[in-house]
C-alpha cells in the first residue's frame, strides 16, 4: 500500500475527514466485519448503535488501528492506515478516542495525564502544555483537581478528565466507545453534558452509544449495525421514526 | 436532655477486659485453651533458652581480649572480631592503605543513602553516580596521585562483596527489564533470543556460571588476552541476576491492562515513550517486592565467589576462622558475619515497603 490516495486536490475541503472503503476484518476465521463502507466528513457528528457483538468497538477501534483491519482501505485526514508505523502514529495522534472504563494513567496526576501526549507526541514546552491542560480542565469543569490522581476521582470525573486528555492533542476527530457505560446513572449527565459541548463546537465525532436521547439532539446521522455490517444509516429523525430495515425495527422496539 | 445522653455514653464504655495489656493478652495469647496452652508451654521454652544464652552473650563473655584470655572462660569470645576486624573487613587490601577502600565504601553508601530520596531521582544523580563510580575505581586501584597500584587480586573482603552485589544488581536490572521487554516482542528473532538466554541461565546454578566464567571462559581467549578474575565474577553475577529480573519484570508486564497500552496507543506515544513513561513506571511498582526478592538473594549469593578463590567476606572470615588461635570461634564470627549480612537485607527491605507506599497512588 502507499500514499497513492494522499492527493491534494482543490476541493480538499470537501474531502471527507475519515473515508473506509471496503474494509473487512477477521478475528481468525471470524467475519467480524465486512464490506465496510462510511464516509465522515468534518464537524459531523455519527453515532453508532446495534446489539452486542455486531461489531461496533471493533469498527472504531480500527480508525486509530488499535486493531488491524485486512482488507480494504481506511484513510484519515488523508493518510491511510497501512503497516508503516509512522503513519500509524500520525493518524492516532489526530485521532482522540475515549473508551468505555477511561483508561487514564493511574501513576500520574490528572494534570500529567493530560500533558503526556502534548510533550512526547507534539513536542510541546511543558509550561504551554501545562497551561492548555487547565484550559481544558476548566472546560470540563474540573480544574480544581488537577493535581490529585485518577484513583481519587468519581467515574464522572474521570471520564471527563480522559475527555480532556484527547482534546489535549488538539485532534480533528474523537471517537467514544460507550464513554458512559461503566457510568453510575447520576454520572451519565456530567459526560453527556460535555460531549454535547464538544458537538456544538464542530468537533468530529463517532460515538458508540446507548444513550437514544444523545443520538436524537446531537446526531447528524446515526447508523445501526448488526453482524458487522452497517445495516442502515439515516438522519436521526428518519433512523428512529422510520427504519428502513427490519432489524433495525427489532434493535429500536427492544431498546425504546 | 444532654446530661442524660452522656450518662448513656459512660455505660456504653467498652469492657475493661478488653483494652489494655490485660485485654491484648486475653484475645492474642488466652483466647481458647489450646492457645493457654501454647502460650505456656512458648514460656517455658524461653525460660529454658534464654538465660543460658543471655550469660554467653554478655555476661560470661569476653569483647576486647587476646586469644588466651578467651580460653578460660564459658562464654563468647568476641575478641575474634575485634582482634581480626582488619582482615574481615578488608582482606588482602595491602597495610597502609587502609583509608582507600574504607573511603570508596563510605562514598559507596553515602551515595546509596543520598540516592534514596524520589525526589532527587533526575538526571544529575546519574552523572553524580558515574563520577563517583570513578572516584571509587580510582581509590581502589590507585597508581595515580601518588596511591599504589592494587590489582584486583588483593580486592577482598566487604569491598569485594559490595563490588559484587551492588554493581551486580545496578547493571542486571536495567538489562533485566531490556530482557522482559525482549521476550514480549513482536520480532520472532528478538523474543527467541531473550528466551533462549533467559531459559538457559535459569537452568543452570550460579555456581556453576562461576565456574564457566573463571576456568571454561579463559580457555576461548585468545593467547595473551585474559579478563580480569573480579570482573569475570561479576559478569557472572549480572547475567545470572538479569535473568530472574527478567522474569519477575514480564510478570509485572503481564499484569498491566490493556487498557493502557491501548490508551497510550491513541494519542500517538511511540513505542519507547509508552514503555517508559506509562507501562514501566506501573509495572516496575507491582513487582518492587519480588525484585527485591531477587536482589536480596542475589546480595546473599556473592559469597558463593569463595569457590573461584575470590576472597569476598566470608571467604575472609573463614580465613581468619583457620588461625589455630582463633579456630574455636567459629560461631562468633559467624553471629557477626551474619548481623553484617542483616543489616544490609534489612536495610534493602525496609526501603522497598517505603518506595511502595510512596509510590501509591490510591487505585
Ligand atoms: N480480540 C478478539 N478476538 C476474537 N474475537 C473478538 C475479539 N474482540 C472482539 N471479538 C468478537 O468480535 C465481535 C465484535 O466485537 P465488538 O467488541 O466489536 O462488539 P460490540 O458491537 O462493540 O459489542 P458491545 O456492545 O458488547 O460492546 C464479538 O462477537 C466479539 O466476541
Ligand atoms: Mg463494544
């Protein structure tokens, strides 16, 4: 594979962010997703839903190659996904992802845990990684921890606080993978909350997700999955007042 | 209203019985009938043991006496050490020159103390150390400065076994992780070697290494070239060390999450990166007992140089122990040598459990 797709072209801007062709995956002999095909392009906002097991972590987490797909093509912000390990590294540094149990570095305080990317990834000074840690801190409303560990703060908190730590490298897409499962329902909101500023702003965001109501406000296209395939994506409006497909009516009468 | 309610209080008083020594002795030594009944039969044990050692310590014992002095009496003769305490100490080390391994040591623990603190663990530290690793070299070897040469042949004693331990264990923990990181490598080549090397050495007794480093090894040099003694013994020591450290650091790297690989991964972190500033730092904290577990044994270990005709401390003691003077006390200078060895485990351990609960961070 090579660079081949990375063609600068006037209309760039019209070029979609991420850009999946024909993308399959196998865990072994199993077909866990085939003939992938999804186009983002910035500022929209996507989320994903379907039953467990349809592989929807699976899909996302092959945008920032956590895991490898082995056919067809994913390119991101104009670099595509191949072996090479610097471009790897490229496209996960412009790729923020929050998983569902925040994986944030226990060993550090909440304020290195958002100046490590910045530091070693971008090379930025540590006082102006320092300083862009706070703002974002403040943004989800948790400036006044930044000096405890991640082990002292509520799953909330720390969910904001790995929402943070993305933002930190300052990235062109985000992606959630259930961000409020392992959540406590009187936490749910607090995340939900900043996730829906971030939309506001243009942010790029594929989310994973349970929470319908998050789908139908912030949403500008939700797609179901079943048996890895995308069965059906549609605006919100259409996706749950009229689904097209008969699975998809199954998944929304047992979860509505 | 309140009177009342601290009249309650008073009754609700926990039972005398139960606090204080009475109380402690009722529910750790009393509690059933069986626990009586070990409890005093423990006491008369002690009874029975104690007071005759207790005279032959201190009271029947002599500490600072000549040898002949030492044969009229019942009790210890600790004489031994100090009449002896030069060549225990510092062996073959040539006379009148003292001062230099004794200083070389004192800088040795003075740095070993200095590093302890977390706080000061930056990149000066590790120049600090290299000059005074030179400092020391140069103490011990001499031939500059106007301090005869010493080759390492005359290295003996303590100096020898902490030249042996500690640079042992400084030098094979580092190559310990670099093996663990090895093992769990993606490169076939890379884990295969690491796994054959630590495979290998786990196999084969140190002794036995000992004994390859000083008689097999020489015979694959060429003609002419010879390695030093001190420094094969040493190489001996780091290879065996770092395959045991090798193996307790993959289980520390075995225990890490995923999830913090993973999330390492998504913010772009180079391999190195994510190993040194995420995966190690935790890694390296789960297994700081087992390690020290390792380096203990390993500290312990290095007396068994004394089969390469390598004079480390208890060679020296054993030495002394051959005098027909002082042959007889033999369990004094072992109680001795034993304390010395003490001291520094003790020292080795008390610091681990403080690295850990400093290094603790409430998850
Ligand atoms: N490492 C793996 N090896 C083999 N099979 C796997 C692996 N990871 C996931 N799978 C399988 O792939 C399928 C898709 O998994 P995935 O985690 O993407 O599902 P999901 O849609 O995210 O489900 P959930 O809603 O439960 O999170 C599942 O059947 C799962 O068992
Ligand atoms: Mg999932």
């Amino acid at each position: 594979m090579n660079d081949s797709q990375k063609s600068v072209s006037p209309e760039d801007s019209a070029k979609p962010i991420i850009e999946i062709r024909e993308m399959h995956k196998w865990y072994g002999d199993f077909h866990v997703l085939s003939n992938i095909n999804l186009q983002v392009q910035a500022q929209e906002k996507i989320v994903i839903c379907g039953p467990s097991g349809s592989g929807k972590s699976t899909l996302i987490r092959c945008i920032n190659r956590l895991e490898e797909h082995q056919r067809g093509h994913i390119i991101v912000n104009g670099t595509e996904l191949c072996n090479d390990i610097k471009n790897i590294e490229k496209v996960r540094a412009e790729v923020g992802m929050v998983f569902q149990h925040f994986n944030l570095f226990p060993h550090l305080t909440i304020i290195e845990n958002l100046t490590l990317g910045p530091i070693w990834v971008r090379k930025t000074p540590k006082k102006e990684a320092e300083e862009a840690a706070m703002m974002y801190l403040e943004k989800v409303q948790i400036a006044e921890q930044a000096k405890k560990f991640p082990g002292q703060l509520s799953g909330g908190q720390q969910q904001r606080v790995a929402i943070a730590r993305s933002l930190c490298m300052n990235p062109q897409v985000m992606l959630f993978d259930e961000p409020t499962s392992a959540l406590d329902p009187e936490m749910i909101k607090e995340v939900l909350d900043v996730m829906i500023g971030l939309a506001e702003e243009g942010m790029t965001m594929l989310v994973v997700t349970h929470e319908m109501g998050f789908a139908k406000s912030v949403a500008d296209r939700v797609m179901f999955m079943d048996d890895g395939e995308i069965v059906e994506q549609n605006s919100p409006d259409v996706f749950f007042d009229n689904p097209q497909h008969e699975r998809t009516k199954l998944f929304l009468s047992q979860i509505l | 209203m309140p009177e009342s309610t601290a009249a309650k209080r008073e009754q609700l008083k926990p039972p005398v019985s139960n606090v204080g020594i009475i109380g402690w002795l009722r529910t750790n030594l009393f509690s059933t009938w069986y626990n009586s009944l070990l409890t005093i039969a423990m006491l008369g044990i002690l009874a029975w043991l104690v007071p005759p050692l207790f005279r032959w310590v201190f009271i029947d014992s002599l500490w600072n006496s000549s040898a002949e002095a030492c044969r009229d009496i019942d009790g210890a003769c600790w004489s031994v050490i100090p009449n002896n305490i030069r060549f225990i100490i510092l062996g073959f080390f040539p006379e009148g020159q003292e001062w230099r391994p004794i200083l070389a040591m004192i800088l040795l623990l003075s740095l070993v103390i200095y590093s302890k603190e977390r706080s000061r663990w930056k990149k000066s530290l590790a120049w600090l150390w290299l000059i005074n690793l030179i400092i020391m070299g140069t103490l011990m070897y001499g031939g500059v400065l106007g301090m005869p040469v010493v080759e390492t042949s005359q290295w003996s004693g303590l100096p020898l076994t902490f030249l042996l331990s500690f640079f042992g264990m400084i030098v094979a923990y580092p190559l310990g992780i670099l093996l663990a990181l090895g093992r769990r490598s993606e490169m076939p080549a890379i884990k295969t070697l690491c796994v054959v090397y630590i495979e290998m050495i786990r196999g084969v007794p140190l002794i036995s290494l000992l004994f390859m480093s000083s008689i097999m090894f020489p015979l694959f040099l060429p003609e002419g070239v010879s390695i030093d003694k001190v420094l094969r013994a040493l190489i001996a020591i780091i290879l065996f060390t770092a395959a045991y450290i090798a193996e307790v650091v993959r289980g520390g790297l075995q225990a890490m999450p995923r999830g913090q690989y993973e999330a390492a991964d998504s913010l772009g972190l180079p391999y190195k990166h994510t190993m040194r500033l995420v995966i190690l730092p935790q890694a390296l904290k789960i297994v700081i007992p087992p390690s020290v577990g390792v380096l203990l044994s390993v500290f312990k270990d290095t007396s068994l140089v004394v089969i390469i005709a390598l004079y480390d401390v208890l060679k020296t003691t054993m030495v002394t122990l051959s005098n027909p003077k002082w042959a007889g006390y033999s369990s004094e200078s072992y109680i001795f040598l034993a304390l010395l060895y003490f001291v520094f485990c003790y020292a080795m351990s008390s610091y681990s459990r403080k690295l850990e609960k400093e290094l603790h961070t409430g998850h």
